[in-house]
C-alpha cells in the first residue's frame, strides 16, 4: 500500500525551510529544538491537513489516528496524560501560517483542564490560585476564539470582579475570586452556545484545531492577505506545545524580546517583561511590563541565558530576531521566534551592522531592504525647529510623520478616508477588529500598550506611521474625544499630527521637511561627514552595493533643465524619455495654434521657423545637464487638440461674440479647427508618428532642433548623446518614412556644421501590432523603448483615464486584478508581448538597445521582471530613480 500522507511532524522532525508545511511557528518551533534550545515538546498539524479540512469540510480521516499517536508520544515524554486526574497535561493549540497574519485565530492556552483535574493541577503547582487563573484563561480564550462568544462579555466580568473587591489589577484577585470567576464565565458560555462548557479534554483539543483551520478564511485574514498580497489558498498549520506556566508566582512570568531594535536597528536589549502572567498579557498592555533589562535585577541566571539563546538565534538566523519566552519558576522556556519585522529604517540600518559582522553579503544584505522600504525613507518628515502645540508623548512605534482628522473607531475611518479625508485612528488599545481602520488611516495613535502591542506590530508590517502607548492620553471611544493632560481637549474632526519618530503627538498640522535620505540623494548630505546621519550611511551604503551589482540601467524620465539635473543628482544614467509636449506649453501655445490653423505652406513654415529656436534652446539645456549619457527625446505625440482651448468654452465664448455682433475672426478659426481635430477616441486617433507624417515639416523641425542642439554642444566641446524616438508606430513603414526624413535633415546639418553628430533613431513599441511585429520593425530602429503605459491600453483595450475610477475597485475586489496592471506590469499579457518583442528585436540586429519608460519602470515588481527579460535599462520618475536602482540590484543579486 502507499504510504499515507504525513499530516503530523513533532518538532524534532521538522526544520526553518518547512514554512510551506509547518507554518512560519511550527517551522522555527522545529528549528529551536534542534538548536537545542529549551522548548516545551509538542507537534505541528501540516498546512496539507488544513487543505483537505478547507476543501472538504471535514479534516483528513487519518489526521485523528496521527494526532492520537503523537499525543501519545508526548504524553509518555511529559510523563502525565490529558486530562489525568492528579497530573493533568495542559497544552497550547496555536496558530501558525507561513506568514504571520494578524486577522486569523490567535491561541488557546491551557486546553485539557477541566473540573475533574482542576485540583490535581492545584495540588501539583502547591498553588491553587494559580489552576483557578489557568482555567479562567482557558474558558475565556476558548469561548471568544473557538466559540466566537464576544470578549467583552468575559472583560465585563473580570472588570465587575475587580471592582467588587477593590483591586486594579487581575493578580489581585485571590483564588477564591477566581474560581467564583470561572463560575461565571461558565454560565456566559453555557449561555451564549446552549450546552455546557467542554470538559472532554480531546473535545476541546479537535474543536480548536478546527477553529484555527476555520479561521484561515475569516473575514479579518481575507483582508489582510488582500491587502498584503498572500495567497489564498496556502492553508495554516496548528501547533500543540505543552504549556510552560508564567502565571506561578513572582518567579514565574513572559516577556518578548529582539535582538535588535525594531525600530532603529540599534544593537542592544529590547523587549518587556511582565511577572506572573501568560501569554498574550504582555502584548495586550493589560498590566504594565517592565523593559526587559529589568530581568537583569529579577532572575539574573534567566536574563544571561536569554541573552546567550538570542546571539545563537541571531548568529544562526543571521538576521534580526523576534522571541516570545516564559520563565516557569526560574527556568527560562522558547516559545516562539522569527526573524523580526522591522521599520525601513532598522532595515537599511541592520542590513549593513550584519555586512560588517561578516554574517551577510553585499548580496544579501542587498535582499534585506526593499525599494519600497526605500520610498518610505524618502516621505518628508516633521520640521524639527517647528513650534507645533505638543499635547502628548507616546512611544515611537512606527516612523512617520502623519497629519489628519481625528477619528475614534476603524468604521469612520474608513468612511472618511473615502471621501477623500486624511485621517489618524485614535484608540486606546487597537485588536484585529480595527485592521480596516488601521489600513484606512494615514497613522495610529493609541494609549496603551508598547513596541509590541497590536498597534505596534501591524503599523510596522504595513509601514504606516504609528505612536502608542500615549498614556498621558484619556481617549473616550463612545464620547469620540480625546483628553490631554492639561484638560484640553481634541474631537472627532480636529486636525492632529503626530510623529512616528519621536512620539509626539501635536494638535493641528505641523510644517514637514525633507527627509535626510532626500538630502543625501540632493547631494546636500554627505554620507563621509563626521557627523552623517546614520541612517544616511546605510543608505549610501547599500546604494553602492547596488550599483555594483546590477545589470539594469536606470534612466529618468525628464523633459526639462531642473527634473534632469535633480535625476542626474539621484543616479540616473541618461533620459529615457523626454516628451516634446511640454516644451510646446506656455507662451509657445500661440505659435502650436497658428501652426495648427496655418493655410498655406508659408503660414506653416512661418510657425515652426519661430518654434526651431526655442525647441533647439531646451535641447541644449538638456544636452548639457546630461552631458556624456544619452538623452532619449520623443517626438510630439499627443493630438493636437490638446494645444488648442477647449471646446466648450470656445463655442461659448465665440457665441457670446455673435450675439453682440461681435466678430473675432481668430476664434472662429480656432473653432473651426478645433471642430476638425474633435476626435471620439483621441487616444486611438490622430497622433505619434501619424502626426508627423500628415503635418508636414512637424517632425523635421523637431529632428532638425535635436541635431543642431547637439552640434553647439559639439562646438562647446561637450558629448551630446542624443537619440531620436518615433511613438506609436505599428508597423515598419511608418518608421521607414520618418527615419528617411529625419536621415537627411541630420545629414543637411552634419555638412552645415561639419561634425559627425551619430544620432541614433529609435521607435516607441507600445502598440500591439508593433511588438508582433517587432523583428521588421528593428530593421529600422536602432532602439526599442517599450512605452508600456499606452501597450497596456492597447493590450487590454481600456483607456486609462476614463477606466481607473469606473471599475478598477470591483476588479480589484473581485481578485481579477491583484494589483492594477497600470501600477505592476501584467506579465502574462503585456509582459508576454514586451519578452516576445525583445527577443525578435534582437534576433533581427542583436545590437538593439532596449528600455523601457512607462510608469513601469520605477515599479519594483516590473523592474524585476524587466531585469528578467534581458532589457538594457528601465526609465522613471526623478524621484524613484534610487529605488529602481536598489531593485535592479536585487533583481540581480
Ligand atoms: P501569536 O501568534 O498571536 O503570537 P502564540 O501562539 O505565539 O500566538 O501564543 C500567544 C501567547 O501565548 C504568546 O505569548 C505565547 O508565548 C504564549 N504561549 C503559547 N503557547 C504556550 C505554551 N505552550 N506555554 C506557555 N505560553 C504559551
Ligand atoms: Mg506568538
Ligand atoms: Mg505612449
């Protein structure tokens, strides 16, 4: 027979690599124990079983048997079964995906406790106290995660039997409280399910691992995934770990921990530590922790211990750790640990500590920074000499540097961001329930809770601007104010500001400045100054890793003297596109118009002998600032309508005229004109190189500008490197035409001038019918740059503007897009045709140079793919001129 597929792994059995199988826990859970690490025994259900359960509806027939023999095998170990009388075995049933998602079902704790082995456990523990809280916990955690019962009902209860005896705090309630407190909690679950709370062990064991499985398609970790691109069907594993107890006095307790800080990259003790509790009361920020150095003082064999298991994580993962821990009674437990999430900044920063400890490439540290994490380094932040009217301080959780309405629940929040409103999501504490809101709002604020609350961690992984813990705050959710210490008081509507580097928390909108990386790029920071910007080394670091690491150039997309000299300032290596229309803006539009009304030959020639000069100036500027790189220039390709006034106010302006009698014979004319040019579809009509073969003398004023912009830069002893791009081709006879033009002008100005200018010519491929027929059209082309923009359209047969408001959010909820194909190349249609178009290019003249200059080329899923395809060079935006360099690099290490 076939052996039957495994659906359990202990942990000795698996390994960190198995994140696909065992979840991203389960996997390091795995590893840990193989470290040696001390980590409470237990196993891991597969993803594979939870496959099954989501496709079937019920799980595997074998997982039961699987589970029972692994159990078994953990009982024998542990030495007490489930469920037994004297000595009950208590296990934890957690949740674990290949990437950690905040929507789904977190864990249950001490599953297997029950009235009949309640005193045994208290008997064992010499505390009865502790087995009443235990079991407290686990209705609790039980009915609100398993069986869905609200947690407030729970809350209230605890909070009613706080006030009752006068306390603050839960460790202050006695045993006596407690077990009257079970009492209650049970009703609330016999009340809210119809029957008893479970008291069969194994019964409570399969309805949570049921439960997480349900979870993987709750509302909440559908969104998330959404929102951070997870796929839908990669299934949770469960882990069951024996519980390890932090809840047994003041010897005992949990805490959480990083290897580095999360938020700065600094090297050094981070975390907190919360003394006789379990689990999440850490990160819940019911009680208050103490920074986790405190430790030192408390359980001094502990803390060295910790500290020695965090070098071996961090040496082993070679890469910043995040650790959850529990000491039981002095002996130091591992409950969790990943590598860490952590603020773009702490990405550049870690990226190069780990270079210099030798732990990590100039290629891999190159894989621990993203350009995206780069973009949000380059978001100005708050003027630091500003006077802004500080209402609080809380804990710098996430950087930032955010200005909005307030709002006090995730529902307005979203609401008004909808509506085009900037907003900040102002809670005490936030949970799950508030991700929408999170996602909605430009930054959070919250009163409780530390670099590791809910708030924390999620704005961090969405790298969204975050301050918490601002317990100075009183934030009232029902009365949708907030409360400053000195009285003053903040409603729903008031603009705040608040700084996710530093804290702050400012009434009204505070003046924001540059970032320092900006500064660098701009050349007005230097990364070799005795007192430069940490931050900024690292940067100007892995930049120069990236360098000489990628294959891909990268090219900006500028049409005038102050865009191109700011991308040569960031690094870029040439133009890729600069688009002539704006050159025919301004006080020039009279001179586009009388070209466009011109009658005769004379009339005609007479507009573009004015236009020569002008275009020729801005071309020597260009030629100049980019002097010894190439410099793409496009010429015209919008309709010309677009030159010329619009239609509506011109009827009416030329009607208002008749009407008084009033004759203006230009604007009649212009009307006429503008009639003519009326066009249903101007995308699809007349323009590109169609233009410039029915205008006569267009396109040659334009080639005849280029080419003696460059022969004055010759004779200034510069090294222009122009070349000469035709748009909207569809076939190699268009190219043909112009290039036999555009050849002699160049020709007529080399003998007029006596230099050799080697201009080349090139096409635009953005329509279909040019990239199938890419291998004639490089016959005539010396460069293809794929304008992917307009192939999109093209492709897809929508037209941007009119299409992205209309359907695009239906599309995209629909799962048909995951991201808009405007934003990320679609690589199966567009990114097909660009490959295809490449190789038949080459295969023609295996000289071609090719780039691309849609929008896609400052994004960094496209540059990747664009790395992939063998281009020679994608062209941006000035400003993701460094972020497409880092990506190019990473596409290539
Ligand atoms: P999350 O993914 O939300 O961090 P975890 O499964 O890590 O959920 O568990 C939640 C909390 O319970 C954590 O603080 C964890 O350390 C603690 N915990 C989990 N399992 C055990 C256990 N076997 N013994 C003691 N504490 C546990
Ligand atoms: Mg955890
Ligand atoms: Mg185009």
């Amino acid at each position: 027979a076939a052996t039957a597929a495994k659906f359990v792994y202990d942990f000795h059995e698996g390994n960190k690599d198995l994140k696909d199988l065992l979840g991203g826990k389960g996997a390091n859970l795995a590893e840990m124990t193989n470290l040696g690490l001390p980590v409470p025994p237990g196993f891991t259900i597969t993803t594979e079983a939870c496959k099954v359960y989501l496709a079937d509806g019920a799980e595997p027939p074998a997982l039961r048997d699987e589970v029972s023999a692994h159990l078994d095998a953990l009982e024998r170990r542990m030495g007490k079964r489930l469920g037994q009388a004297d000595d009950p075995l208590l296990v934890s049933v957690r949740s674990g995906a290949k990437f950690s998602m905040p929507g789904m079902m977190d864990t249950v704790l001490n599953i297997g406790l029950s009235d009949a082995c309640l005193p045994g456990l208290a008997a064992q523990a010499g505390d009865e106290r502790f087995a009443w809280d235990s079991y407290r916990r686990l209705i609790q955690m039980f009915g609100n995660t398993v069986q869905g019962i609200d947690g407030e009902l729970f809350e209230n209860a605890i909070e009613a039997a706080r006030s009752a005896k006068g306390v603050a705090t839960d460790v202050e309630l006695a045993a006596a409280d407690l077990e009257a407190l079970v009492g209650t909690f049970k009703d609330i679950v016999a009340r809210e399910t119809g029957r008893p709370f479970p008291q069969d062990p194994r019964e409570q064991l399969d309805l949570a691992v049921r439960a997480v499985f349900d979870s993987w398609n709750g509302e909440r970790a559908k969104l998330y995934r959404r929102q951070e691109r997870i796929a839908g069907d990669l299934g949770t594993a469960v882990n069951i770990c024996s519980m390890v107890f932090g809840n047994l006095g003041p010897d005992s307790g949990t805490g959480v921990a990083f290897t580095r800080d999360p938020a700065s990259g600094q090297q050094g003790v981070y975390g907190d530590y919360l003394q006789n509790a379990q689990g999440e009361d850490v990160v819940a920020g019911i009680r208050n922790t103490v920074p986790l150095a405190k430790l030192q003082d408390l359980d001094r064999a502990s803390y060295d211990e910790l500290l020695q298991i965090m070098e071996t994580l961090e040496t082993h993962y070679r890469d910043l750790c995040d650790i959850e821990f529990t000491i039981e009674r002095g002996k130091l437990w591992m409950l969790q640990t990943r590598v860490g999430k952590r603020t773009a900044a702490a990405a550049f920063r870690i990226a190069v500590q780990l270079v210099d400890q030798g732990l990590i490439t100039e290629a891999e540290a190159l894989q621990r920074v993203s350009g995206a994490q780069l973009a949000q380094l380059m978001f100005p932040r708050f003027d630091n000499g500003h006077k802004g009217d500080l209402l609080a301080r809380g804990i710098a959780a996430s950087p930032g540097a955010a200005v909005g309405k307030a709002v006090f629940d995730s529902y307005t929040a979203v609401k008004w961001s909808r509506s085009g409103e900037q907003v900040i999501l102002i809670r005490r504490e936030t949970n799950p329930d508030d991700l929408d809101g999170m996602i909605a709002a430009e930054g959070i604020l919250t009163s409780r809770g530390g670099k590791t609350s809910h708030a924390a961690v999620v704005a961090r992984g969405m790298g969204k601007t975050c301050v918490c813990g601002a317990e100075e705050l009183e934030v009232d959710t029902k009365r949708r104010q907030l409360t400053a210490p000195g009285g003053e008081i903040v409603d729903e509507g008031d603009v705040v500001s608040i700084d996710g580097s530093s804290g702050k928390v400012y009434r009204g909108r505070v003046p924001v400045v540059p970032s320092p990386v900006v500064e660098y790029f701009e050349g007005r920071m230097h990364a070799g100054a005795e007192d430069a910007d940490e931050l900024v080394v690292a940067v100007h670091r892995l930049m120069s890793y990236a360098d000489r690491i990628r294959r891909l150039r990268v090219r900006a997309n500028a049409d005038n003297f102050d865009d191109a000299a700011r991308a040569r300032r960031f690094g870029a290596q040439g133009i890729g596109l600069c688009r002539t229309e704006h050159m025919f803006l301004g006080e020039r539009r009279e001179l586009v118009e009388r070209l466009i009304l011109a009658d005769t030959e004379e009339e005609r020639d007479a507009a573009l002998t004015e236009l020569l000069p002008l275009q020729q100036r801005d071309f020597v500027q260009l030629f100049e600032v980019m002097d010894g790189l190439p410099v793409t220039v496009r010429l015209l390709d919008p309709p010309l309508h677009e030159f010329l006034p619009d239609i509506t106010e011109l009827s009416v302006r030329v009607a208002l005229a008749e009407s008084r009698q009033d004759h203006n014979e230009n604007d009649l004319r212009l009307l006429q004109a503008v009639h003519r040019l009326h066009e249903q579809n101007p995308m699809l009509g007349l323009r590109g190189v169609r233009l410039g073969l029915v205008i006569p003398g267009l396109f040659t004023m334009q080639v005849r500008a280029i080419a003696e912009a460059a022969a004055q830069r010759r004779a200034a002893k510069g090294d222009p490197r122009a070349e000469i791009m035709i748009p909207l081709v569809g076939t190699v006879q268009e190219l043909e035409l112009v290039r036999d033009e555009a050849e002699a002008v160049i020709a007529e100005v080399e003998a007029a001038r006596g230099v050799a200018l080697k201009l080349t010519l090139g096409t635009m491929i953005e329509l279909p019918r040019a990239a199938l027929t890419a291998g004639q059209i490089a016959e005539s082309a010396d460069f293809f740059s794929f304008g992917t923009n307009d192939l999109t359209q093209t492709v897809w047969g929508f037209s941007r503007d009119d299409v992205e408001a209309s359907f695009f959010t239906a599309y995209l909820e629909k799962g048909i897009f995951g991201v808009s194909p405007f934003e990320t190349i679609d690589k199966d249609g567009v990114g097909a045709l660009v490959r295809d178009a490449a190789k038949a290019g080459r295969a023609t003249r295996p000289d071609l140079k090719l780039g691309v200059c849609g929008e896609h080329g400052g994004d960094p899923e496209s540059v990747h793919f664009f790395h992939e395809v063998g281009l020679d060079y994608v062209s941006c935006s000035p400003f993701r001129i460094p972020v497409a360099r880092l990506e190019a690099a990473r596409a290539a290490a």
